[in-house]
C-alpha cells in the first residue's frame, strides 16, 4: 500500500510513531496487518515451509505424505466469556473449524491450548468444556490434544483458550485469492454483523436489551456441500473481525481485484441494523463467527446459492456483488439512493476483544 | 426502527434529486454545517448526485475536529497520571496530540476509558473511590445537556473525584465568523439538526436577516439533507433568504427547555480557541462559577500547557471551507486515517476522514 512505506525498517522493529502495542494490533486490520507483515513474517522467514506463513491465509495448505493439509491455528479471548448465543469455548471450536473449512479442507482433529486464571470457578470451566465438546461432537471434528496453564490472579480474565485445527483438503480444490477473477460473483452466507452486536448488548457499561444472538456456528458441513457441488469456487473466507468489510479488501489487495458491491443486497437484519445505527457503527465492518464470503464463478452462482440456501447455515446465503477489473484493491459500494464510496477497513477498533 | 429505511428511500430520493435538478438556473455553494451531515452526504454519495454547480461545502461542524490541540495535549498530560481514570467518547482516543495520542498513552499504562454516555464516568467514578475520574467533555450544543449533566449528578452523590474536562463550542458564532471571512463563498446553510433539537430554532433568525443567508435546519438521514438541500435551492433561485425547519420530527422553535436549564446552569459562555480556525469570541462553553470545583484543568493543574500546530496541515482551510480535503498537499500522503496531521482526519465525521475512507478512489488514485 502507498501509505505505508516500507524504508527504513529492521525487524523486530517498533512500529513507526508506535513504539508499543495497542488494541488495534489485535483488531484484524490494517494495524494487525502491519505487524504481522514487519515484525512476524521477517521473523519467522528462512524455514523450509515459510513460504507458506508468507501467503497469510486463514489455513496454511500444503503437502504431507502424499496428502493435501490445512492447518490453523486461532486464539479466544473474548470479554465477557459468555454472551447470548454461545461461550468462549464453542466459539474457539467453530473458530479454528472455520479458518481450517475456508481453504476447502474437512476439519479433522482440533487441539485445546488453555490459560486459566487463578480464581476462576471449575464450575465455570466445567461449562466451558462442556460446550466445547458439544460443538466438536456437533461438527464431527475432535480434540485429540490440549494443554493447560494457570496464571496468577490479575494476570487473565479467567480463561483464554487456544484452539488449532488440521483437516485434509480434497484432491483438485485450490482455493485463494490467486483464483479471484473480474467477473466473479461475491455471495456472503446470511446476515451480517451478529456476533459483534450480540457481544456488544452484553458489554460492562454498555447493556442494551436486544434478542440479537451471536451466529457462532461451525461452517464445515456447509462448505462441504459447496465443494461437492462442484461449483466454480475461487476463494472462501469467514468475515470475522473487521467484518465483511476487512475480508472484501483483503481479497481484493491479495487479488489485485476491484470489488463494487450494492449496499442494499448485503443481508443485514433489522435489530443489528438498529443497533448499529446508534452505536455508530457500520455493519460491514461488524465481526461474525458463522458467516462465509465465497468467490465463484458467476455462471456457477445460481447453482451455489441454491446449494447454501439448503443448509441450516446459508439460508440467507445471496449475491451482493461483484469482482471488477477498475479501482484494483479497493471496494466501492453503490448506495441505496444511487451514489457510490469506497468502503474502507474500519481502521480503528470498533470492538475490542470479541473473538 | 423503519425510519432507517424510510429516510434512505431511493425513489423519494430520485424524486427530490430531479427537482432539484429542474430548479436550478445557476451555480449554488450551500455550507452543511455539521460533521454528522458531511458524513451522510459522502458516504451516501450525495454530492454526486446534484447538478452540475451545486457545490457542498463542508462546515466546522465536527466537535472533534475543532478541538483545540492544547486541550488535546491538557488531556494527554491528565490521561497519563496514575492516580487517574480518564473516560471519554471513542473518537477522541486517536485525535493526535503533540506528541501522543490517548491510544499511546492507554499502551504505556494509563486507564482510558471509552465510554457512550457521560454518565457512565459518573458510574465510573462511585466504582472506583481512590480514583480520579475525568471525563473529556466536548462537543456542540447536542452533547452539551448530557456532558452538563455528569457535574450535576456528581455533586447529588458528593463525588470529590469527578472532574470534567470542557471544551464545548457553539454553532451561531462559528456561522457569523465564516459570514465576515472576506474568502467565504457561502451562500445558504444546512443547520445542524440535533443542535437545534436542544437549542431551538430562534438563534438563526437574526443571521439570517444580518447577512441575508437561508438557513435550513437538516437532519442527517439521506433524505433529510436532501430535502435540506433542495430547500436552500428554492431559496436561493426565488431570491429569499429565510429560516426553515426541515428536521420538525425532532426540532421545534423552543428548542428542548430542560435541556437549555441544565446548560444555563452548569456552563456560561467563554471565547473558544477552534482548531485550525483560532479563538472565536463567545463561541464556547466553560463550566460556570457554581461548578468551578469539577473543573478537571483546574483540578489537575494544566492550564499552562501550550501548544502550536503543524505548518503542513490545513485543516483550518477545510472546517472554515476554503479548500476541499483533497485538496491540502498532505492529503493521503502525510496525513491518512492512520497517522493523522491533524483532527479532520480523525473522526468519522471529519470532512477529511470522510473523503479519504469514501472517496480515495477519486482523488489522485489513492489506494
């Protein structure tokens, strides 16, 4: 990007007029971006398999023993632990599912990284657990390994959770933002900004009554029919933090794309709407946990959309747009009353600590 | 809530645009007055829309962006001390100050606080007894109710470690300061709807009659302002310069008399330097003699903290309107959303922000 010049830096370095870390290094966007390609990449860089951290997918793929692997790895630390429509254990086992079920892979075996604060009521935990282990049986995916820390009071909030995941990708499916085309069809899965509202009505100090529920599901069952179907799909991706909005630019940076989509096709539901109307909050830019933005070939999206509209997870699935040859790497949206914008990442975090 | 949809309706837009189109004879520059509607109008694409001469200028009407650096870097000086918990509305955390922003100073240690209602601090500051608790109480007269409020409450509950840091700004002298400017090519005005909802209406009528002007008071739906929009016009095309009330779902001529109340009794009227624009006589509130004690400059002693602008910035050119964002040299190169030169390119309401999150891709290609 022209903004950010690269001169100058040494790795590990601090970030230029940013010597520590704040919040938005963890938000998803631009800031988290920024780390990652200058302080993690370079880092990490010279090991056999490091070309496949430098593609920065939600999955890494590559070959082992003959076959095809996905592997993912994701960290929970969401405040408060438990919100309408899940807990931070269910959240962590669709999470990695999800990352590991975007590359196209059927997630196989997840392991369970735990740091536990000390204080925190077993009781708790033992719910927490408990949903972890419902949601595994739930996608047919298991936890065959785990480990467990405990730090000193004050130094947690209770309970973080690392979760990675490994699955096999199917012979011949090669998703990725390489495959994005002009003339592809953009379909998000239902919709959007759910997870984020739904943690928001319960946030300390900022309770609004709402039937919002987080849409914290595992995608894999649906993904699978989406590949079985044969469809013409490029690229999937779950829009989680920085929402539909981080996802559409990071493909379209990684594709060297232009995106144009139409503001009013993208499902928004009335509360969520609402809600971020007085938050001040765009909904594109709101997280979601059981939500996919799929790339596909326009003459394959009729047949794609019937295929998701089939599972319990895509009913809302629709078309809200399209890849474009002009303004490569930018999203732009046609409004309602028929104007157009760019729509940016949110660059700030809207939401702190919601995954 | 409908009114979402209802105020973004396409075909009464369409209807509204097309007479709009048919009644202008000539080139207009009509000035939205608040950032609220600056942001409605790019992130809808308004602008586009209009014929061919009718030209937006963006007002000063951004509290974020108006306030002054000094007061920036006075509250950077208190957000930093350890014995203190510093609340404040999200926008301001990253509005850069000398040196640091409230981000920097929360990553070195300091308890920042975003919080939605003023009265949160308040709650705040009972939870935590051995803590000062500030709240950086800005705005126009729209926040000003609710700000005025936290000092009233404080001192119903006896809290000794409540201040308020003010720095509250008018719209009337701000609109007759950018009326004098000899550079100022406006010639009607959006007022600032949710100003009016706690101000009222009468302050306009002299502007309007001083400087023969239209004043239409907006709201800041797409269709408010443009039905703002399409009133200035008909204005402007008959040859009549009047107040009309465009927002009269939420404003009435009285304004909201409780509100005016707490105001009146809480703040009295002070000179207010703007950033980027200097000190307008009387434009601003301070808190009032009888509420001296929650003055958190005072409290904490910054009142010597001076500071001095970037040379680079333009942002004062951009909140008086004469020059668009894009057109101030450090536009998107020096100073973007992620390292800001100055406040416009902070807020989501800033003029600046708002054409570089919506608009980048037409001015100079910027990605």
């Amino acid at each position: 990007m022209s903004e950010f010049d690269l001169e100058g830096w040494t790795c590990p370095a601090p970030l230029r007029n940013q010597p520590n870390i704040v919040m938005g290094h963890g938000g998803g966007g631009r800031l988290s971006g920024e780390l990652i390609e200058n302080v993690f990449v370079p880092a990490f860089a010279g090991t056999q398999l490091a070309s496949v951290l430098s593609q920065l997918g939600d999955a890494a793929v590559f070959d082992l023993g003959g076959a095809r692997l996905a592997f993912s790895t994701d960290s929970f630390v969401v405040r408060p632990r438990v919100f309408p429509g899940g807990n931070i254990g269910d959240l962590a086992i669709n999470g990695t599912i999800n990352d590991v079920a975007m590359s196209g892979a059927s997630p196989i075996a997840i392991s369970v990284g735990v740091i536990l604060e000390e204080g925190l009521a077993i009781e708790e935990l033992g719910r927490i657990a408990a949903a972890m282990g419902v949601a595994a049986r739930k996608a047919g995916v298991s936890i065959v390994t785990g480990d467990t820390k405990v730090v000193d009071r004050g130094h947690g909030d209770g309970i973080y959770i690392n979760t990675s995941g490994v699955g096999l990708v199917p012979a011949g499916c090669d998703l990725g933002p390489h495959r994005v085309r002009p003339g592809d069809s953009i379909i998000v899965s239902g919709p959007i900004g759910m997870h984020g509202i739904a943690i928001m009505s319960v946030r300390e100090g900022l309770e609004f009554g709402s039937d919002i529920r987080s849409d914290s599901a595992p995608l894999n069952g649906i993904v699978s029919n989406m590949i079985a179907s044969g469809a013409d799909i490029h690229m999937m991706r779950d829009p989680t933090r920085g929402g539909v909005a981080a996802t559409l630019n990071e493909i379209a940076l990684a594709s060297g794309t232009g995106i144009e989509i139409i503001e009013h096709a993208v499902p928004v539901d009335e509360d969520v709407r609402a809600a971020c109307g007085f938050l001040g909050l765009d909904p594109m830019c709101v997280a979601n946990e059981g939500k996919l933005v799929a790339f596909v070939a326009a003459d394959s999206c009729e047949a794609l959309l019937d295929v998701m509209q089939r599972h319990p997870y895509g009913r809302g699935a629709t078309s809200i747009g399209t890849v474009v040859e002009a303004h490569p790497g930018v999203v732009v949206a046609k409004t309602a009353i028929g104007g157009t914008r760019v729509v940016d990442f949110a660059l700030a975090e809207q939401l702190p600590r919601i995954c | 809530m409908k009114y979402l949809d209802e105020f973004s309706n396409p075909e009464v837009a369409g209807r509204l645009l097309e007479e709009i189109a048919r009644t202008v004879t000539r080139p207009w520059a009509i000035m939205e007055v608040c950032g609220g509607q600056t942001h409605t109008i790019i992130r809808n694409g308004i602008d586009q829309l209009l014929p061919e001469g009718v030209e937006l200028i963006h007002g000063p009407g951004c509290p974020v962006c108006v306030t002054p650096l000094e007061t920036i870097d006075r509250a950077l000086a208190i957000a930093a001390r350890p014995d203190v918990i510093f609340c404040s509305f999200g926008d301001m955390i990253r509005v850069p100050g000398t040196a640091i922003d409230l981000f920097g100073i929360k990553s070195q240690g300091g308890d920042i606080r975003i919080v939605y209602s003023p009265l949160d601090a308040v709650k705040i500051a009972q939870e935590n007894p051995d803590k000062q608790v500030v709240f950086f109480g800005i705005g126009f007269e729209t926040t000003a109710p609710a700000n005025a409020m936290t000092v009233v409450m404080a001192r119903r509950l006896r809290l000794s470690n409540f201040s308020l840091l003010v720095s509250h700004v008018l719209v009337p002298p701000a609109i007759k300061v950018i009326m004098d400017s000899p550079a100022h090519r406006v010639q009607g005005f959006l007022a600032a709807g949710h100003v009016c909802t706690v101000m009222g209406t009468r302050q306009y009528g002299p502007i309007v009659e001083d400087y023969s002007v239209p004043i239409v008071v907006t709201g800041f739906e797409p269709l408010d302002v443009i039905e703002g929009i399409r009133r200035v016009i008909h204005q402007l095309e008959e040859g009549r310069a009047e107040l009309e009330n465009a927002y009269p779902r939420a404003v009435v001529e009285e304004g909201n008399h409780a509100a005016q109340q707490v105001i009146n009794d809480v703040f009295t009227v002070c000179n207010r330097a703007w950033r980027g624009i200097g000190v307008i006589p009387q434009s601003g509130w301070k808190l009032s003699e009888r509420y001296a004690e929650f003055d958190a400059e005072l409290r904490f002693e910054v009142t010597n903290i001076v500071a001095h602008e970037s040379a680079q910035c333009r942002s004062g050119d951009v909140l008086q309107g004469l020059i668009k964002p894009n057109e101030c040299g450090a536009f998107g190169k020096e100073c973007t959303p992620r390292m800001p030169l100055g406040a416009p390119m902070v807020s989501n309401e800033g003029a600046c922000a708002a054409y570089y999150q919506f608009r980048r891709t037409e001015v100079v290609g910027i990605q």
